[in-house]
C-alpha cells in the first residue's frame, strides 16, 4: 500500500481523566516534628502581605502590592502541620506568566529528566536537542504562559525539604529570595513546573472525594513521607492552579479548613474550605489577587481537587516522547515509557486567554474537548492533560491531549469561541517524532479540520479561513543517532485545501502531499521546504523556495531523509503525482 493511502483513514479517539490511589485513617495526627519551633499559624494572621515583584526584567521591576486579602486566621484546631510558613518558605513575590519574558526551561534541564538520548551531540548547556525533545520543551514553556504556579509551589517544597538550598540561587531563606536578574531561580521554577507532566509524578497522582483528600494531607503533612502540591480545577474543567497545603484545621462538624501558600498570594495564610459530610470544598479569591470574588469549587463527583507528588519528579523518568526500546523496568537512565504506555501528545499553543479549542469526535456521537465553554471528556482512548499554570483567572491555555500510539484521530480546530483572529501552533509529539503545523489563522467562527495517522506518522490538515493562508509545517524525527527536521511553507492556499506532511520511518521517506490543495497562482500554490539534519558532526541543511504544486495534478514532493548527500551537494527532491510521472527537483545544500 502505498506511502499517501496507508496514512489517509479513519479517526477515532478519547478521554480518561485523572487517576490516583492512595488514602488514610480516620486518627488524628499530631504536629509534624517539622513544625515545632514555628511561628504559630494564627499568628501570621498579623502580617501584611510583602511586596511582589511584576515583572522579571530590572528595567520594569516596580514593586506592587500583592493584594488586600488579609491571612487567614484559624478558629479550630490544627490536626495537621508540616512546618511550612509562607512568610518564610513561600517566596516572596507572585506568580508571573511569560509575558515578563523568563528564562524558562533549557535543553540541559530536559537532558536532566530523560538523560542523554535526548542530545544529538553534547551535555548540559551544550546539548543539541533532537526535533521531538526540543518541540516538547518549546511547548512545555508555551505552556507556562498562563503562570508558574506549579514551579512555584515544588520548588519551595524542595526548599523547605532542603532538598533544594535556598542559598544558591541568592539568599538563606526561600521569602528573601529576588527573582530579578536571577536567571538560575526564574529557570528552576520553570524546571518545577515540569513535575506536573513527568511520566512518574502523573502514575502516583492521588484524585478521589474531598474527604479523601483531607484525610491524605492529614496523615502526610505530619508524616513527612510524601509532601504534594494541591492542584484545583474550576467546576466546569477549563483552568487549574497549584497551591502548596501546609496544615489542616478541624473546625467541627464535618467542616474542615485545607491551609495553603498560595503563590498568587505571597506571604500569608489562605485557606481551601472543605464540608467531608457533604463532600464539597470551595476556594474563594480565585488566581488574581485583585479581585477575590472568584471562585473554584468541587465535590465529590466531579473530584476537581487532586494532589500532586514531589518525590518521584526528583527520579529519572522514562522518556515519553522518545523513540527506541524500552529498558528494563521502563525507568532506567535514558529508558523510554513501556509499550502498553507510550502514546502521542497533541497540543495547541495560542493566546492563553483567547484561543480556539480542540474538539475530538467519534463515529458514535461522542465528544471530547471543551464546547460551550465546558470541557467533555466522552471519548474512551484519550487523557485531557488540563494542566496546573493559571495565574490570572482569565487565563486558561488550552489542555493537552494524550492519544494512545498507533491511533487514527480526527478533530477540529474550533474558533467559535474567539474574540478576534488569532494564530496558534499544533502539533503532535510523540515516539520519536513530531509533526506540527505553525502559523494557523483562526477567525471567529472558523472551523478547520485535522487528521492524524495512527503512530503519529503524519497529519493532513483542511482550511475553512475565508482568506488566502500560508500554513507552515513542521516534521522531526530521531534515527539512527541523527535528528531530521522537515520545513514547509505553503503561500496561496485558498479556502477548502487539505495539505498533508507523512514521514514513513521505515523507509526514510517524506511525503509533502498537495492533491488537495486549491491554490490561488494559476491554481497552484508555492511551497518553500526545507530539510534538517543535526548528528555529532554538526548541522546541515538543504532547501528550496520555487516549489509550484497543483491539486488538480495531484501534486506530492518526496525525498528520503536517510539519503541525504553530502555537505555542499544538493538535495534531490521527486515532484509529480502519487503514480508519477515524476520531475527532479534539486534543492540546494544551504551555507551555514
């Protein structure tokens, strides 16, 4: 079968949320060991909050003040307490988004979680990232554009376990910390953050009732064998936040209070407010500290409240979007995630306050993706990974979607939801490869549609936008020690074309595949295409911006990225239908 029909069928796909495990005893612990010595906590209700820094760059770091909300005081009795304050193991200034321009995660800090299959060449700050590592870290800080809160909350836990020295990024204790011109802190945060989507840090994810929650946090802040982050869901599934629990208050009848740093709110006691009778919680004063009437709430149907693990982000993790075999166990240094696990993660990057939303369907009528403002999670075969990154109440990026390896998948691109026109990056990474399309334009209203092969192979995509767009797409993929990458830019493409980019690993063949495509120079569109190659000799590149593809031929351009000629001699490209016949097209070899 040929390269065009074998990744050209079906779709299906989705959705299973969170899972956890865990639980405790009804007994009541005493103070953590930890907390003896400490400050009282309804002392700090005293405190005024601390000034916080808005932006990371020196130019713009005016101080303002965090917000009116006072600490909480508790009235009942603390049953639980670690030990941690947030006037001194919270850090002193708010939670910030990439709109102050933070250093964020680098390749070494990726080469850190999965070892050194992720490096074409070098280690540590020399390493060259293959295509899928250095797609999946560009989307990890994309991802922080909607805040730091989960950076915030597992670094300071790691402070506070000394797990982390304070010290080295400027100062003994975690609230004197300054987060201006300290790259290493504003980077470690960043690192942080990334505990959230570490492979061994999801499978020990604790979700269950709110009174399942309380009793957990109950038993391990007085432990000390597990310290979590608490992460908090809006009722309707579109936004998280990541707050640090320190202790717990027993206020009699069932109501108990949940004490957090909450890093939105430096330096003082905030409070998660949880009836165990009833099985609800509610947290007043949502992500924006200058207007505490928002609100998150839950119960015990929609368990939107789940605790997060700091130890096993602290261990290697098995690669998941890396390519190879399996090592014993699946968690070895440089090993990648068992078979019966692995699968493709398909992200949407835009606006982290006006963006268009993925919507999955299947042949029965189910859905998955946020409609109407509500995420759905029908589709059985597909985790929504929401996230943990909100800073401002009005932020709330896109969840990622995690499909099982080997799957067709269709969906769509819905704008009808957008204030304006925007543009948005999508791909999908996973097994060794990545397949993106940058630069798509989305009108209010517009619906474009998208097709993913099975193994993440490849995905055509089809324009519903009124004007003429020049999509780019994007391929990557690790073999045999290299990492190729695939550039295509399409100008003139007009309203109801579907362009396809195909990578067929076993033989080495790309296939750019214009038959669908309606153009708007005679009929035909202009493609640019680039091609890649990095190994430990160094880089190379080869391109051509004279492409002139029709659909009415049903135009395709392939080449094999195994055969690439050497440095200064020219790429050879086949251009012609899918039976031919086929014209030699050389791209020439780029200087670097």
């Amino acid at each position: 079968m040929s390269l065009r029909l074998r990744l050209a069928a079906g779709a299906c796909a989705l959705a299973a949320g969170l899972a956890g495990c865990g639980g405790g005893d009804d007994d009541a612990p005493k103070v953590s060991e930890r907390a003896k010595g400490k400050t009282p906590i309804a002392a700090l209700g005293d405190k005024a909050p601390p000034k916080a820094l808005r932006s990371l760059t020196a130019e713009e770091g005016d101080t303002a003040s965090a917000g009116t909300d006072e600490s909480y005081e508790p009235t009942g009795e603390i049953v639980a307490d670690s030990g941690f304050r947030p006037d001194v193991d919270g850090f002193g200034f708010e939670n910030y988004g990439n709109d102050v321009g933070p250093e964020n995660l680098t390749p070494a800090e990726v080469e850190s979680f999965f070892g050194e299959q992720v490096c074409v060449r070098g280690s540590g700050t020399d390493c060259v990232l293959t295509a899928p590592a250095k797609r999946w870290m560009e989307n990890e800080n994309e991802r922080m554009a909607g805040g730091h809160c989960m950076g915030f909350s597992v670094a300071a836990i790691r402070m506070f376990q000394q797990n982390l020295k304070a010290a080295e990024f400027g100062a003994e204790q975690t609230a004197a910390l300054e987060i201006v011109d300290n790259p290493a802190l504003q980077t470690s945060i960043a690192e942080h953050w990334v505990y959230q989507d570490l492979p061994l840090v999801q499978e020990a994810i604790v979700q269950g009732t709110p009174s399942k929650i309380v009793d957990i946090l109950t038993d391990t802040l007085v432990s000390g064998e597990e310290d979590y982050t608490l992460g908090i869901l809006m009722a309707d599934g579109t936004g998280g936040h990541a707050i640090t629990p320190f202790a717990i208050e027993d206020k009699g009848d069932g109501e108990m209070a949940i004490l957090v740093y909450d890093n939105n709110f430096p330096g003082i006691v905030r409070a998660v407010e949880v009836n165990v009778q009833e099985e609800t919680w509610r947290y007043v004063g949502g992500t924006n500290p200058q207007n505490l009437g928002e609100v998150y709430e839950g119960d015990d149907e929609t368990q939107s409240m789940v605790l997060l693990p700091t130890s096993p982000g602290d261990q290697q993790q098995p690669c998941p979007f890396c390519g190879g075999s399996e090592a014993d166990g699946g968690e070895a240094l440089g090993s990648v995630l068992p078979k019966a696990k692995q699968y493709a993660e398909i992200t949407l990057r835009g606006n982290p306050s006006d963006h268009p939303h993925l919507i999955f369907t299947d042949d029965k009528g189910r859905t998955t993706g946020i409609l109407d403002g509500k995420l759905l999670q029908e589709i059985p075969g597909i985790e929504v990974d929401q996230g943990f990154s909100v800073r401002n109440w009005e932020s709330s990026p896109e969840p990622r979607y995690r499909v099982p390896a080997g799957r067709n998948i269709s969906f769509a691109i819905d704008g009808s939801n957008l204030e304006r026109p925007r543009r948005v990056d999508l791909d999908l990474v996973g097994n060794g490869l990545v397949v993106a399309i940058d630069s798509i334009r989305i009108a209010p209203g517009q619906t474009d549609t998208v097709f993913v092969s099975g193994g993440g192979e490849g995905l055509y995509y089809e324009l519903d936008g009124k004007k003429e767009e020049a999509p780019e797409f994007y391929a990557g993929v690790e073999d045999e020690g290299a990492s190729y990458t695939f550039a295509a830019t399409a100008v003139g493409v007009k309203r109801g074309s579907t362009i396809g980019m195909l990578v067929d690993r076993d033989s080495g063949t790309v296939l750019l595949d214009a038959e669908g495509v309606k153009g708007g120079i005679d009929g035909e569109a202009l493609f640019g295409l680039l091609l890649g190659k990095e190994s430990e000799s160094g880089s190379r590149l080869w391109g051509t911006d004279a492409l002139r593809l029709s659909g009415k031929r049903k135009d395709g351009v392939y080449f094999n990225y195994k055969e690439t000629p050497k440095k200064g001699r020219p790429l050879t490209l086949e251009v012609g239908p899918e039976d031919g016949p086929f014209k030699t097209v050389r791209a020439p070899y780029q200087d670097e």
